[in-house]
C-alpha cells in the first residue's frame, strides 16, 4: 500500500524573473485525468472530511499555507503543511483527509480520475470499516 509523501518539482528560474515549476505525467505516480483548485477558503473553515476509494491526488498550495491530517484504513496519521508551490503532496487512495487554509491559500490539485461521486468516502464510519477489508489475512 502507498503512503503519503511530497514531491518536489524542480523550478526554473531566478527570484529577479520569478520561476516556472512543470509538473507532467511521467514524473507522477498516475496519469492525470483531472485537475481543480479551490481557493477563497475561509481560514477558520475545515474542509475534506472524505476519502476515496480509487483516486490518487498531488496537491500543491500554489499561495499561501495549505495544512493537511491525514488517516490511513490502519490509522496511521500523517501531517502535512504545503507552503511552497514546488512541492506537491502525493494522496494515495484510502486516506482520510481534514484540510485547513490560511487566508488567500490556493490549492491546486491533480487527480488520476475524473470526477465520481461513487468514489468518494464520506462517512467516517465507512472509512474505519475499510480497516477490517484492507488488513491482510494470516492464513493457518
């Protein structure tokens, strides 16, 4: 099973011209079917809440501070703070992610899959039953 982890992505250039980060399929862990960003998100509001089934994601804070949680089906818990646009943080799927914004914070995301509703886990309690199905078996 993958875990969470970032990335650096190199950049091009010099602080007197700023700087270009490329981020292309054959430097990812998946092919990218997706890509969004969200932004103006309030910074006392906690978003995610949520897993998905099949979906790996590479999210950058593209401005400001971006703060990730996030729970693997074993519970294992990861802390990510993304707070510079080079670096991306590799979401495998089955992790449960709470996420905070610092004011004017843009995320900018990479996604594997188009967008599925069916794909997402929305309640906690699915998530943890997860656990049980994922854990390998010792046979006698």
């Amino acid at each position: 099973m993958s875990v969470p982890r970032l990335i650096d992505f190199s950049k091009i250039g010099k602080p007197e011209l700023g700087y270009l980060t490329v981020a292309q399929n054959s430097g990812l862990p998946f092919r990218i079917e997706r890509v969004y960003w969200t932004y103006f998100t309030p910074d006392e509001v906690l978003r995610g809440h949520h897993a998905h089934h099949d979906l790996e994601q590479v999210i950058f804070a593209v401005s400001g501070q971006i703060d990730f949680e996030l729970e693997g089906v074993d519970g294992t818990k990861y802390n990510f703070a993304l707070t510079r646009p080079n670096i991306g943080l590799y979401i495998p799927r089955h992790y449960w992610r709470t996420i905070r914004f610092s004011h004017n914070a843009v995320l900018m995301c990479l996604a594997s899959h188009e967008y599925e509703e069916a794909d997402y886990i929305r309640e906690y309690a699915d998530f943890k039953h997860l656990q049980s199905i994922e854990k390998p078996r010792i046979l006698d």
